[in-house]
C-alpha cells in the first residue's frame, strides 16, 4: 500500500492558497534554507521532539527507554538524539506530552479521511494544499492525495521549491489548480549559500513552467541578510516580468508575486528537535521596508501581494 511520510496536516490555514484550506505538510527536503520556518519538515526520516517545559519529571519515558536515549539528569531526564531508534515506547508513555513523534505513515484514504472533514468549510473557494517540507520528494504519494482531492471536487494546491526534475512535476500539474513556487533568490551562488543548493534547476523548471498555463504563485520569504535589498527583490521580480511576457504573449495567465515576510516562530521547534537555529538573530523586516520592496517589485508591471 502507498504511504507517505506527514509531518502535520494542519487545519483552517489561510495563507497557503485561496480561502480556508487544510494543508498536508510531508516531511524531508532537498533545500536547508537556514531560516526554515519548518524544520521539522527538513529530515525526511520520523523524528522525536522534546517539550521539556512541558515535562513533570516522572521518569515513565526513562523506564520505557531500552536503548539508552532516555536517562535521568540532574534537572530531569536527559534525551540521547544520537542513541534513540525513534521507537516510540517514550511517546507512548508520557501523559504530559512532552514528547511528540514527528512524522507519521499514512495511507492516501487516511490522508483523505482528515482533509474532508473540513469540506464544509471550503465553500467552493478553499480547499487542500500539499507542503512541506518538498512534497516533490514524496512525488507518488503527492500526485495520489491530489487525484484524490481532485475526485472530491477539491481545489488543490501545491507549494514546491520547484527543485526536482520536471518529469516529475510536471506529471502533477494536471492535479493541481495553484502551483506556489518559494523562489529564496535569483542568484545561483547565494542561492546556494543561503539555502544549500543552486537555483540553477529552479530556474529552468520556472522557464518550463512560463510555457505552461498553470496558475501560478512564486512565493519569496523576504528574509535579513539573504534577500531584503530592493535590488534582490527586483532581480526576482524581473524574472516574474520574464515569466509575464511570456504567457501574456499566449494570453495565459501571468504569474503573480507574493513577499512573506520573514517570522521567528519557529524557535521553539528548533530547540525541539536539537537543530540549530541560524536565523535566531533575525528581525522581522519593519513594515516600511516591505512597503518599499514591494514597490520595487511593482515597477515591473507584475502583482504583487505581502502578508
Ligand atoms: S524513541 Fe525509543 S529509543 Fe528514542 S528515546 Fe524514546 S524510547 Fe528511547
Ligand atoms: S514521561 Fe513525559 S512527563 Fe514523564 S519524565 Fe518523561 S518526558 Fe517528563
């Protein structure tokens, strides 16, 4: 049976596509942005996360701990990342909750079952959206929860880092109805220095995807020190004209811009997980300087939304 790897399936988001959708976010991802709103999306394996504030100091998940990974401290039990099988035991025995497994295997008509306990709230207008995380390296599950949806009358989306083979995406267009695509930068070397990869096939799938007739959204987390200068903004917003022109030509529609500013909400969920957070040290940008990169972006004719 097919399976895919959840991290969460998060209901009433309202900035992950048109109107109130719930949102499949799927684990693993081939980027490592250092800012990542979703770092528990990053490891394409199940993780442990740890909620020590939460935790009441009963010891039941050292006693469930045959491996090691969960011993006493002196300020309450300690927990071993680098001895830990991701059993499970541990979770199963903490009433407190201060333990949660991250990633769960589900099958598409489980997937299914929550996302439709929500239909009466899309009205026509919301609907599912597949994230992550990069649902392209799921791409079988993904293109099954979207034939799903799309049997369900849903309205699908997709959000993509667009850094996968064509072929593959390609083959879910047909299923989707808004392609989001997060493009970080224009610039292949900083590209790659901010987010662990180059864009170079990003770039060539979203020429690819000019040609296409897909409604699409590319999606730019406006992030300090990476991309929050009226010149980076604007050589994304150039290759958005780029894109326009193209399908203007074709009297398809033109893509449109939206600029995310960046948030630390997700501090929290590094501590959680035992990652470092990089952008610990990160504002968000003041609303006078969205203002601005905003305005840069629309000079070249394209729409532009920040939220
Ligand atoms: S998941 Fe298993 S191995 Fe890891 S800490 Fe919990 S009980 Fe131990
Ligand atoms: S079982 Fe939960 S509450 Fe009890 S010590 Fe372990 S983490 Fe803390």
């Amino acid at each position: 049976v097919l399976t895919g790897l959840v991290s969460s399936i998060q209901r009433f988001c309202l900035h992950d596509g048109p109107g109130i959708r719930t949102t499949l976010f799927l684990k693993g991802c081939p980027l490592r942005c250092f800012w990542c709103h979703n770092p528990e999306c990053l490891s394409a394996q199940p993780q442990v996360q740890v909620f020590p504030e939460r935790c009441l100091g009963c010891g039941a998940c050292v006693a469930a701990c045959d491996h090691g990974a969960r011993t006493r401290g002196p300020a309450g039990p300690v927990y071993r990342r680098d001895q830990c099988q991701v059993c499970g035991h541990c979770i199963t025995e903490c009433f407190a909750g201060a333990l949660e497994m991250v990633g769960r295997r589900m099958t598409v008509g489980q997937v299914m079952d929550e996302l439709l306990r929500d239909r009466a709230f899309y009205r026509g207008l919301g609907g599912i959206t597949l994230s992550g995380g990069e649902p392209l390296m799921q791409v079988d599950f993904s293109r099954a929860v979207l034939a799903a949806g799309r049997d369900e009358g849903l309205h699908t989306a997709l959000e993509t880092s667009a850094h996968c083979l064509w072929e593959d995406l390609e083959c879910l267009l047909p299923l989707v109805d808004l392609l989001m695509v997060d493009l970080k930068h224009a610039d292949p070397e900083k590209h790659r220095a901010v987010a662990g990869v180059t864009n170079k096939r990003i770039l060539e799938n979203l020429q690819r995807l000019a040609a296409t007739d897909i409604p699409l959204l590319l999606r730019t987390p406006v992030i300090p020190t990476v991309n929050d200068t009226p010149e980076e903004v604007g050589a994304i917003a150039d290759l958005v004209k780029g894109m326009r022109e193209n399908r203007l030509q074709r009297g398809a529609e033109p893509p449109r811009l939206e600029l995310l500013p960046f948030h630390r909400l997700a501090s929290d969920k590094y501590r959680g997980l035992g990652l470092t957070n990089k952008s610990s040290s990160l504002r968000t940008p003041p609303p006078e300087a969205l203002h601005l990169l905003v305005d840069e972006a629309r000079k070249r004719g394209i729409e532009v939304e920040c939220k």
